[in-house]
C-alpha cells in the first residue's frame, strides 16, 4: 500500500497500523465464520410432506344419506349400477367418520319398496322384505369404506327401488341373525343399530 504525504514532507503512519488491522479484523471475522458453521446444524434439502390422503373412491351417482345414529357418521356415499345382465348389481362407496368397536361391523340390509314396480311384465312390486347383503370392506386408516357387486335383485327387477341400510352388527351375524336366503327377519331389523340409510333405484 502507498503511504499518504501529510504535505509537511512527512508521511502518514496510519497505513502501517491500518494494515495490520485488517488483517487482524479479517482473522477474526474467518474464525467467527469457522465457528458458527461449526456450531450451526447444516440444513439438509426439506424432505417432501407426506402425501395428503386422498380422498375415497367415488362412484357414478351421489345419494343423499339419513343418518341414523351420531356414533359412526358417513357423510359421503357414492353408488354405480350394473344392469349389463339382467340382474343388476350395485356398488357402494363412501367415507365415514368414527370408530367401529372391536368384534363388530357395517353390514349392509337391503328392502325393495313396495312401492316400486320390476321390469318384468309382471311389473311385480318389492316384496319389503330385508335381506343381508355383505359387510362394508373397510380401510381404517384412511376412514374409507366399500360393498361391491351386491346382487339383491332377481332377474328382470330394473325398475325397483332399493332402501339401503348401514347397520353394525356382531361379527358373527351373517351366521347367526340370517336365513338361508339371507333373508332378515323383521324383529331382527328392528333390534339392529342401524347407523344410516339411503335410496338406490335400479
């Protein structure tokens, strides 16, 4: 570095002590630096968030669901006939919210309207009777649930008007509560914790 002439023929000191300041001052600043790289955690690259559960399956039609109960709740039930036969099939899917005890599930009971008329050319009326159909297949983790491929109806019986109910029920009763024609009895029905219920047309 040049010294600085002061114009009295003298030169100025301060570049010999400014030097060694810096170099003192840069010294300290490379130790600090050292330091807190040495004490700081290293940030390494943010993993992804686990995926956000996606929601459950939806089917072709919505349906507006009755809740029965408040213990276990489903707010969303989707459903798809299948009359490629002449038997129509229906599948059901659906959230839910709640919690199914231990030794206990959703079985779903079905009953053709009286009301309504099949497609034979008998136009024969359901029967009203309740018949057992299956458990729900459900996934606890991501509170999902589905029945698929019921098979309620006999051959010709487009046209008829389905009520649909969610009961839960002892492990065992597709067993113990259900006629050799998965039929169930009214006083059956009646003692059931039916927990929802909706209408399906096929």
């Amino acid at each position: 570095m040049a010294t600085v002439d002061n114009g009295d023929g003298k030169t100025s000191g301060w570049p010999r002590i400014l030097v060694p300041a810096l170099i003192g001052t840069a010294a300290v600043l490379i130790a600090s630096a050292i330091g807190y790289s040495a004490t700081t955690p290293v940030k390494s690259p943010s993993s992804a968030p686990p995926a956000s559960q996606g929601s459950c399956e939806r089917l072709a039609s919505r349906v507006a669901v009755r809740q029965v109960s408040a213990a276990i709740v489903f707010p969303e039930v989707s459903y798809a006939v299948d009359d490629a036969g002449d038997r129509p099939r229906i599948d059901l899917a659906g959230s839910y919210r709640g919690a199914i005890d231990e030794g206990k599930r959703v079985a779903v009971i079905v009953r053709a309207d009286p009301r309504s008329y099949d497609s034979t050319p008998e136009h024969q009326p359901g029967d009203g009777r309740y018949y057992y159909e299956q458990e729900l297949q459900i996934d606890e983790q991501a509170h999902c649930w589905s029945a698929m491929s019921l098979n309620p109806a006999h051959s010709g019986s487009s046209g008829l008007v389905w009520h649909i109910y969610l009961a839960l029920v002892p492990a065992d009763f597709g067993v113990t509560s259900v006629s050799a024609r998965n039929e169930v009895e009214d006083g059956v029905f009646n003692g059931l914790d039916v927990l929802a219920a909706f209408t399906v047309r096929t």
